[in-house]
C-alpha cells in the first residue's frame, strides 16, 4: 500500500474504479467515495 496521493482507488469490494464522491459524509481530508458500480461505500485515501 503506497503511502497517501492515490486519488482514484479501486473499489476494494468489486475493482471498479467509476465512483462519486460523498462530501456531506467526507469528514477533514478523508474522500468518501461510493462506487457507481456495487455502491460500495470506501475512502479515497484510507489512513496508514
Ligand atoms: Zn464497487
């Protein structure tokens, strides 16, 4: 796992890399995402 500045993470639960952002629910610098696939909900750039 690199180490922060990945904007545009895969789904974890299908791959997909086609998401919408979430911003009432991003929270300081976290980017909650959902997929447009599944509707996964995950963050962009997940804490160490
Ligand atoms: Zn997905």
């Amino acid at each position: 796992m690199l180490n922060g500045g990945i904007l545009n993470r895969a789904c974890p639960q299908c791959d997909s890399r086609r998401h919408k952002p979430l911003e009432p629910y991003s929270v300081d610098r976290w980017h909650v995402v959902e997929c447009a696939d599944c509707g996964f909900v995950y963050l962009q750039d997940p804490p160490d």
